[in-house]
C-alpha cells in the first residue's frame, strides 16, 4: 500500500523549503509529494512523520503569499 502526503513549495528562489526528516519515504523534490511504500497486517496501524524546514531572507516581505 502507498501512502502520499506533500511539503510545500516555493516558487519564490529566496524562499528555501527542505527535508529534514522524511521517515523512510522517497521525495519527488519537482512536485513535493512524498510517498510511503507500507505493508500493513489487518488491523495494523503506523504512524508517520515528517519534518521540514523553510529557509526565508531576513529582509523578505512575505505578506500576500
């Protein structure tokens, strides 16, 4: 079974978005999609957790993003 979730994305080349922690998954780093490739017995559950970080210039207005 997969499992998909996303980190976001800039458009914006000063704002930085990284993985930090991205607990067994794989990253198409052009679409932000993460995704999980589980095998799960019934009634088994995982939780799963990812970090990320964003990375924005001191100076950078970020009003109407």
């Amino acid at each position: 079974m997969d499992v998909t979730d996303q980190i976001p994305l800039s458009e914006d080349p000063d704002i930085k978005i990284a993985l930090i922690n991205g607990d067994g998954s794989s990253l198409d780093a052009e679409t932000g999609i993460l995704v999980w490739d589980l095998s799960l017995k019934a009634n088994e559950s995982k939780k799963l957790k990812f970090t990320y970080e964003v990375r924005v210039p001191k100076n950078k207005n970020l009003a109407g993003l």
